[in-house]
C-alpha cells in the first residue's frame, strides 16, 4: 500500500525539457509491502502557468529513498523524517538547478 504521508504545493523555480517550471508538488512516500517499509522524498516540478494550473507534468519527477527496512509505518519515525525533508527536497531540486520556495505554499498541507 503506497501513502502520501505528507504533500504540498508550493511555488518554484525551475526549467527542465524547455519548458518553466513555477510549481512544486512535495511529498514524502509511505510504501509497505509484504512486512517492509519504504519512506521516499519525492518532488515533481510543473509549469503552473496561472492560479488555477496544478497539472502535474511527470517529466520533472525526481525521488530518494530515505528509509527501507522491514516493519511497518511508524508515526515516530515519519516525523523524524519530515524533520530533514525540506534539505532531501532541496538536494533533488539542485539536480536540475530548481528551487522550492518553500515561503510560498500553494495549497494547504495533506498528511495522509
């Protein structure tokens, strides 16, 4: 079972394909199987072209696994994780040369 733990839209700067990038989808990744736990960071870059764009162009999705062993989902170990998710965020978005403002969210945050 795959679960947004934590999602929000934010402002961003970014290129990649040709194409300006003004919007951040973040998330951190909840993924158990078979009695192992997968975290992953995870932000997809989308043009967000107005106020009501939010189509999430999965050309500019980049991950990191952060956490993999066997067990299950622990509320614990998911806050420890958010507590270093913005830097694994910046990290990815430095492979492309993007940026996350993360002063402008978008939406609300989802925690799931």
């Amino acid at each position: 079972m795959t679960v947004n733990v934590y999602e929000l839209y934010y402002s961003a700067e970014a290129k990649f394909n040709g194409v300006p990038r003004n919007g951040a989808l973040v998330m951190l990744i909840a993924d158990s199987d078979a009695g192992n736990i997968k975290y992953e960071a995870a932000v997809s870059f989308f043009p967000h072209r107005d106020e009501e764009d939010y189509s999430i162009s999965y050309d500019a999705y980049f991950s990191k696994v952060l956490y993999e062993a066997k067990g299950r989902r622990s509320k614990k170990r998911e806050e420890a994780l958010l507590a270093n998710f913005q830097n694994e965020i910046d990290e990815l978005a430095e492979t492309i040369g993007g940026k996350v403002l993360w002063d402008q969210p978008l939406r609300e945050e989802r925690r799931g």
